[in-house]
C-alpha cells in the first residue's frame, strides 16, 4: 500500500500520468501560463497587506524584509509564466515546467504559512484575524487556481490550513476556534469541489485527444491511400496547387509526373487481385525508396501514381529520376513465391516551360505518358513545346464532341472480308467516319479515345451501330456485318441492353453480326464485360477477338469469353513474306484458332506477296487494302455486283483504316 502511494507521488512529480499524459501535461501548462500570474498577485496583494498591519509590532526582517523576499520571487514567476505563453510548447518543455511547478507548490506555500504565522505570534486579537483570514483567503485562492492539478491543490491546503487550523485551536480563544472549524469545514467541501472539477478536467483533455485522434484517422482516410499508405489523388493536387503558387512566388521550376504501371490488368487477371494488391504495395514501397526529401509520390487510383518534384534546375534531372522509377519496377517483384514482371512508363511536365496553371500542368503530363505509352513504354519522357499544339488540338476536339449532331456528323465506311478460297466477299467491317464543322475531318484513331475518354462514347457507337445495319439490311444475306465495341460498351449493362435493342429492332438478323472487341477492351470490369458479351451472343451475333496477340492476355482471353473469330493483327503481316519472326507468329496463331475450332480473319494485307503467304500458311479469311479500302456505303452496289460475280475489287489506294 505505501509502496503504491509513493509510487503515485512519483507520478505525479515526474508527470508520468498514464492514460493521455503528454496531452494532459501540455493541458496543464496551458491553463497555469494564465492563472498562475493571477494567483502570484493575488499573494503579493495579501502579503504586503498583512505585512503593512503587521509593521508597528513585528521585527523590520519579518514585517519589511521578508515581503520583498516573496515579491522577488513572485514577480520572477509572473515573468516566467508570461514569458511561456510566447514559447512554443512541446512535450519536454511542459514537462519540465510542470515537475518545477509541483516543487514550488510544496515549497513557497510552506515558507509563507510559517512567515504568517510567524507575524501571528506578535499581534493583537485584531491582528491574529487579519493574519487567520489572509491565510484563509490565499489559500483558498491557490486552491481554486490549481484545481486542475488535483493533488497540488491538496498538497497546498494542507501545507496552508492544518498548521493555521492547530494554531487556532491552540488559542483557547473561542472566537479563533470556532473560525478553525468553519475553515476546516471549508477546505474539506472545497478539496471535494477540486476532485470533481479535476475529474471533469481530465475527462474534457480525454474527450479532445480522442476527437483529435479521430480528426487525424478521418485526414488519413482523406488524404493517404488505404492501400499503399501513400498520399492519396485528394492530397497530390492540393499540394500540387500551393506547390505551384510557392513557384510562382519565388520564380521556381516545379516538376508533376504522371506514373503507369505497364501489365498490372495481366497480373490481376492471371494471378487474381489479392495478388495485385500486393504488387501494388511493394511498387509503392520501390516509390519510396526512390523518393528524395523534395519529391511527393501519391497514389491516384488503380496502378496510377503521380510525382510532385521541387527544386530541378533541369529536364535532365527529371529523366534521371524517371529513368530510375522505371529501372526499379523493371526489376522482378516476389509475391507469394510468384515472380512478376511488369514495367512503369512516366510522362513529366514542367512549371513555368510548358504550362501556368496546375490543370494544364497535370494535363500535360497525362498526355506526355499517353504518348510515351504509344511509342515508349516502360521508359520517361518530357512533355516538350511541340505537343502544346497537340495538346490543345486535342482539346478543340474533346469540345467539338461534345456539342456534335452524331447523326448528322458520323458516318460508316465498310472495307470487305474476302474469303481466298471462293473469291467471295463473305462480310463488312463497319468503320467509324467524323466530319465535324468545328475540327473538320479527324480520324477515328483520334477522337475515339477522345470520346472514351470523355464519355460519349456509347452514344457514337449506338448512332454508328444503327446507320450501319440500316446499310447492312440491305444486302444479300450472306454477307454479314463486323462491328467493333469499346471497352465502355461491354463494361456497362445499360449499353449492352441499348445495343441488343437496337440489333433486334433491325432488319438484319443478328446471326449475320459479328462484334469485335479488342484486348484492352475486355480487360476492364472482366465479369461485366463477360456478361455483356454473353448477352450479345446470345442473340445470335458473333464475338470476334480484334488485334489478337498486341496485348497482355490474349490467351487468358480465349478461355474467357465466348469468342467465334479471332482477328490477327496488322502488325504481324506487314512483309509477312520476308520477315521470319512474323511468318512465324503467324502460322501459330492460324494453327491455335484451327486447334479452337474459332475461325480466322487476317488483317492488313496489302501486296499479293503478303496474300500468297498467307494462303500457304493455311488462311482463308483476309482482309486489307489488297482487295480495297474502306468505301462509303454508296460505293457498295459496284462491291457487291462484283461479289455476286466472283470477281472481287482490288485497290491498292491508302486510306485509315482505323476501327471505331
């Protein structure tokens, strides 16, 4: 038990509380920078009061001297604690304060009750009460001043009234005694007033670290990503706009990079998402590793990172920084006994040499890695003045789409899938024309991502979709129709029920419709897009695979939804007849649709070398600007006249060729 109490008083002392102690310390201090010079003055008051009642029959040292003693005391102790509410307030600093304080408690509290009653042997009865009373008075004073330090303001009641209250007593004057009563009455409610209040005091210091804590777990949830513990897209453009008016300020450079991870989908598809999770958070901690003192690495959302750098007097410093990003998630991750390859590109932009604003700076940097994807994946570049033009093209075009009259703008070009081996053209595909009054002519391999990008998307496709059949209707019935979806149109099942009501309210019947989906496209929302493509087929249509073998899981994809064709890439038949690697590919992949059972168009040709080989390897469907490119639809009677005939067209003029 005495073990325990001093134990307590040790605490106390040392101001080791337990539960909040740092805050409730720091609590304290605050409260005694105000009160403490209160009750500093408060005592001076009494003291030179009582001394000047006290000078005609006291010894000089105890009526004179003694009272300046305490005002040099006191009045350091009122500086000190002025003084404080100007310092900045740290743990060690109330701390140390505080255990000073609980000190001088025990100390200034003694010496003035043994000065009063001191001055109490040498008065009259008036003089006794003056003295009984100022103790009385300052002590209670002190008390209620302290009462958020419980066992200080217990330590000074008890310093100040148990002698006070014996020396009363001792007097036999029943006048003292009865006001020795009173105080002790007094001082005993009163200590029961200082536990309340210092419970409530505690309570309340409790309350606010808990709410601070929550104010801090409700930032953290605002501002830093869940997953990777990096700061959040929330956090990265806020300080990417007072970053940016620091910069302008003090006519400084400020760096943003744009960081996409290259064949995270690939691993999410094959390995599952727990798995890409962890890559992801071992990206982040490769991102950390790299990061210097004046860099800020975020999270924006999916395997989207982004890069705040400060004080890089060059654009080489910048690519050196990329280049080392890029080196680092080239090197092989290790999850769960899995070895992962994937690669990062990045695209920089720079305050003040390519934008003033944080939206165009953000926005140029978006757009150096859309370009550095296209052209230079898994490496950095810089945004550089000549894009600006693009840039802004780009933007003319976003507008242009979305204030366009599509049924009146759009139109559908139509080149033929010819099969070699009747001469016969057996199908259409449907392909995506703009004339905009604004923009003038663009090409689909423009503004269709434009249009994903901005979100009109499915309303093209739908006016493209039903101007397409309308042609279509038309023709002799067999010959069918190819018409590719985006990757918005498969991943959302309002647009998947659009198309399919606009298929059934058409004059073709939907066995002669082949929809071609690309390989990013079905990498999106996979059970989504599974389930669109199901629904689709399930009306009849086929389901052509677009671009096979140019992305990350083709194969993957073959097993995953219900494909009838597979189309094999331009890129691999361009001088099929004379590079090794490309006949190659290309007899593996005529050998696996085979294997499949799918059928097979080949894209691209253009010479009749590149259709001899193709031949030899075994295709039949084939399709490219050997046999024509694509018409308007007006241009089609000749086409099928000829097709009716056996004889196909041939022209050789180049035209895009770019799918919608």
């Amino acid at each position: 038990m005495v073990g325990l109490v001093f134990e307590k008083f040790l605490d106390f002392y040392l101001c080791k509380t337990r539960e909040n102690g740092a805050a409730i310390v720091k609590a304290q201090y605050r409260i005694c920078t105000r009160h403490l010079p209160l009750v500093y003055i408060i005592l001076l008051t009494s003291i030179w009061g009582v001394a000047i009642t006290c000078r005609h029959v006291a010894p000089p040292w105890l009526a004179f001297f003694a009272p300046i003693l305490f005002t040099f005391i006191f009045g350091t102790r009122i500086l000190f604690w002025m003084d404080a509410r100007l310092q900045i307030l740290t743990d060690e600093r109330a701390r140390k304060a505080m255990i000073k304080t609980k000190l001088l408690g025990v100390l200034l509290p003694a010496f003035f009750t043994t000065w009063a009653l001191m001055l109490f042997e040498y008065g009259d009865q008036i003089i006794r009460v003056n003295v009984a009373y100022f103790m009385a008075i300052s002590g209670v004073c002190i008390v209620v001043f302290l009462m958020h330090l419980r066992l200080a303001a217990y330590q000074v009641a008890v310093i100040v009234y148990t002698p006070l209250v014996i020396r009363l007593l001792a007097t036999g004057d029943p006048a003292l005694i009865t006001m020795a009563i009173n105080l002790t009455i007094a001082a005993v409610l009163l200590l029961m007033v200082v536990y309340m209040q210092s419970r409530q005091f505690r309570d309340a210091v409790n309350s606010e670290v808990a709410l601070q804590k929550a104010s801090e777990h409700n930032h953290q949830l605002a501002n830093l990503d869940s997953l990777t513990g990096l700061p959040n897209r929330r956090l990265f453009f806020s300080n990417l706009d007072s970053e940016l008016a620091f910069a302008q300020f003090n006519k400084r450079r400020l760096g943003v990079g744009i960081l996409d991870l290259d064949g995270f989908k690939a691993v999410n598809d094959l390995h599952g998402h727990n798995v890409g999770d962890q890559l992801l958070q071992q990206v982040a901690e490769r991102l950390k590793g790299v990061r210097e003192s004046d860099m800020l690495v975020c999270r924006l959302g999916g395997d989207e990172f982004a890069l705040l750098i400060k004080n890089r007097n060059s654009d080489a410093e910048l690519l050196f920084i990329g280049e080392q990003i890029c080196s680092e998630l080239r090197r092989p991750f290790l999850i769960e006994e899995i070895q992962i390859s994937i690669s990062g590109s990045v695209g920089f932009a720079v305050y003040p040499d390519v934008a003033q604003s944080s939206h165009e700076l953000y926005e140029c940097a978006d757009y150096a890695l859309y370009q550095n994807k296209r052209t230079n994946r898994g490496y950095p570049s810089l945004f550089a003045k000549e894009q600006a033009n693009e840039l802004e093209r780009r933007g003319l075009i976003e507008q242009a789409i979305r204030i366009a009259n599509l049924e009146e703008e759009l139109a559908v070009f139509f080149q033929p899938i010819v099969d070699t081996s009747s001469q016969r053209i057996v199908a259409f595909e449907a392909l995506a024309r703009w004339q905009s009054p604004v923009v003038g002519n663009v090409s689909p391999a423009i503004f269709i991502p434009i249009a994903e990008q901005s979100g009109r998307i499915g309303d093209i496709t739908q006016v493209l979709l039903r101007k397409a059949l309308a042609v279509a209707g038309e023709w002799p019935s067999d010959i069918n129709l190819s018409f590719n979806l985006s990757a918005h149109d498969v991943n959302s099942p309002e647009r998947a029920l659009k198309l399919a009501a606009i298929v059934m309210k058409s004059k073709v019947d939907p066995r002669r419709i082949d929809f071609e989906i690309t390989e990013t496209a079905a990498m999106g929302n996979e059970t989504q897009a599974k389930a669109s493509i199901e629904a689709l087929k399930s009306l009849g249509c086929g389901i052509s695979l677009d671009d096979f073998g140019t992305g990350f899981s083709s194969l993957s994809q073959l097993h995953a939804f219900p494909l009838t064709t597979i189309k094999i890439d331009r890129s691999f038949v361009y001088d099929l007849d004379k590079n090794e690697a490309s006949y190659k590919i290309v007899k593996s992949l005529l050998s696996l649709a085979r294997d499949m059972g799918f059928e097979c168009i080949v894209e691209g040709v253009e010479t009749s070398e590149e259709l001899n080989m193709v031949r030899q390897l075994g295709g039949r469907l084939v399709q490219g600007y050997f046999w024509s490119p694509p018409v308007p639809a007006t241009d089609l009677d000749a086409m099928i006249s000829a097709h009716t005939s056996g004889i196909p067209t041939k022209d050789n003029r180049p035209l895009d060729n770019r799918p919608l």
